[in-house]
C-alpha cells in the first residue's frame, strides 16, 4: 500500500486507487454539504464553489467507460470534483428493467463518492419531451435513490434532464410532485431543477428566464439547469447565462464543446463559456464519458474495451481541452 502524497488516494496491491472519501483534501472533503446560498452553490461553510465534471452518456449504452479504472482518472487525474450519472428514462434504459438501473446508478454512486467527488443522479428525460408523462417511474426511481443515499452529504438530484415542447409552468408543476418525494427522505440536498427548451432556461424556444423568475419552484436549496453546445448556442446564449445566473442558482450540468449531434468543435466559444462559468463560479459537467466516433465523446473509439483511462494519449481532442479546464 502506499499513500499518494497523503492526498486523494491509496493504491491497493492490484494498483487501485481506493480514494478516502472522508480526506480532507478530496473534494467532498474540503467543501463538505453543499447547499444553495443566494445565486450560488456554496461549501458547508457558506463560501461560494465551483464544481466542474464529466457527465456520463446513457448508462444503458457504456457503463464499461465507469469502471474503478476510469471513476480513478476522473478522479485523480482530470481532478474532477463532480460525476453526472445519466439514467436514460426510456431508450432502452430504466423503463426495461427498473431494479437494473437502478442499482447501476446506485453503484456509480458509491464509486464516486468513494473517490470523493459529487455525484448529480440524472433522470435523463428526453423524448417525450414532457418529463410529467414518466413521473411515476421517476418518482419511484429518485425515491429509491433517496432512500440507498441520503446519509451521504455528496449527492444532488436532477430530476429531468431537457423537457422540450412544454411550457414552464408544466415543468414546475412536475417539481412539485417530484421534489417532495425527495425531501420525504433527504431533507437537504440540494435539487436541479430542468427548464423549458431541452433546459436553456427557454432561450431555444425564444423565451427566456423571465417566467422561472416571475413564478419560482415552490423549494427551498434547488438550482435551475442550462445546457448548451457551444457552437450554435454562441454569443446570444452565453450572454443570457451571463444575466440569468444573477438572478437565479444555475448549475450547467451539460453542455458540448462541439453542436449537439457531437461534431465540429468550437475551442474559442468554448472558452469563453468556461470563462464565465470559473467567474461565475456557475458549476458544470461536460457530455459526455463514452467511446464512440462523435468528436465530443472524449475518449477515442474503443477505448473503454481496454485498460488504460488516464493521461491524454487515450482521449479526443475535445477530452483533452476539457481535462484542462476541468483540472484549471
Ligand atoms: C445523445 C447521444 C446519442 C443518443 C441520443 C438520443 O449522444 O448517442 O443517441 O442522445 O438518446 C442532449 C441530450 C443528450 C444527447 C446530447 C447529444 O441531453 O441525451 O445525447 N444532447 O445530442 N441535449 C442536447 C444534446
């Protein structure tokens, strides 16, 4: 065995990096229960904080891209402080076998925590894009979430994913149905709660946050979410992060480098969005941890068949920048 500077780990004879998730120098360690303080999300202590990580893809699809190996490298070599863990609702994800994705979702959770990161447990809603026609399975799979977690200080909920062609008072009354359930077990972690046009706040519908300010989620410790790829959502989309996280708690718990079928990177818009969000300290995880052809799928076709996760030699360019800023 042998300690890593005292820090984030201790190898195990096999070279597994076990991580202590209670070692003050792991994320969880330094910042404790996160909660919302004004437009922020802050430490136990009341400091204002940044999270930045990966979101996983479909857990359906490439759960071999979140074995120990891999949650290391996020871990301790990207430094990242947050994991999104997305449960597909349908697409062959949790409707097919409920118990299944569950405990994979509970297990991916354990691994991170573990390493002592924050999770954000994703209800991955897309189509249909109106998050209240899958609310029961939604209730009984945060309610079981809730219930294996709530001890741990480390774990968000995102009770959607993007909810599309609905209005927002569809989607805030799905947060009050859903939000309760949570709180029933988990008085104080704080919630995500998605918005209008597959979670721009509206702005791909051409409204803005103008309606989640006249008319809030009826919670207390919750963030709004914004997604976006960088290319097409450009200088219009940044600006309107830029005013609407003044005036409500956002988390971007997902957003491309390149546009939203994953090609065509755009590393200076990119910047600028990672710009704002380290001034802002607007947390965030980038899509996504997978393995396929697209250019925003960070590791290279295949990768998550082998062994190695660490380094950048195993990753796309798009993996590559986004460890650099993930690392700072
Ligand atoms: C995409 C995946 C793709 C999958 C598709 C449908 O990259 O492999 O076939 O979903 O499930 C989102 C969604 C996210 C999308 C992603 C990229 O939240 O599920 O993943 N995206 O298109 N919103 C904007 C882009």
């Amino acid at each position: 065995m042998a300690t890593v500077l005292g820090l984030f780990a201790v190898n195990t004879a096999r070279g597994e990096a076990i991580g202590a998730a209670a070692g003050a120098r792991t994320p969880v360690g330094t910042y404790g229960k996160v909660r919302v303080c004004g437009t922020q999300l802050c430490s136990a202590a009341g400091k204002p904080v940044q999270l930045r990580g990966m979101s996983t893809h479909g857990t359906q699809w490439y759960p071999h891209c979140l074995v120990n190996r891999a949650m290391d490298a996020f871990a301790y070599d990207w430094k990242a402080s947050v994991l999104r863990i997305s449960t597909y609702a349908r697409e062959g994800g949790y409707e097919k076998n409920p118990k299944k994705f569950t405990d994979l979702a509970s297990q991916l959770v354990d691994r991170a925590s573990a390493r002592g990161m924050y999770v954000i447990v994703d209800w991955h809603t897309l189509n249909p894009g109106d998050p209240n026609a899958d609310i029961a399975n939604a209730k009984a799979f945060f309610k079981e979430i809730a219930k294996r977690h709530k001890r741990k200080s480390n774990v968000l909920y995102e009770i959607a994913n993007e909810p599309n062609h609905v209005n927002w008072s569809t989607i805030k009354s799905y947060a009050e149905k859903v939000i309760p359930v949570i709180r029933a077990l988990d008085r104080d972690s704080v919630i995500l709660v998605p918005t209008p046009g597959w979670s721009t706040l509206g702005l791909a519908d051409g409204s803005n946050e103008q309606a989640i300010v006249d008319d809030p989620v009826r919670a207390t410790n919750i963030m709004y979410t914004f997604h976006f790829y960088a290319p097409k959502a450009g200088e219009p989309f940044l600006k309107a992060l830029d005013r609407a996280s003044s005036r409500l708690p956002v988390f971007v718990t997902e957003w491309g480098t390149t546009s939203w079928t994953g090609y065509g990177n755009d590393f200076p818009m990119s910047q600028r969005y990672t710009d704002l969000m380290k001034k802002k300290k607007i947390g965030w995880t980038n899509w996504s941890i997978s393995d396929n052809a697209r250019e925003f799928s960070v590791f290279n076709k295949g990768v998550c068949s082998g062994r190695t996760f660490a380094g950048t030699r195993v990753l796309k360019p798009a993996g590559a920048w986004v460890r650099n800023q993930i690392r700072g």
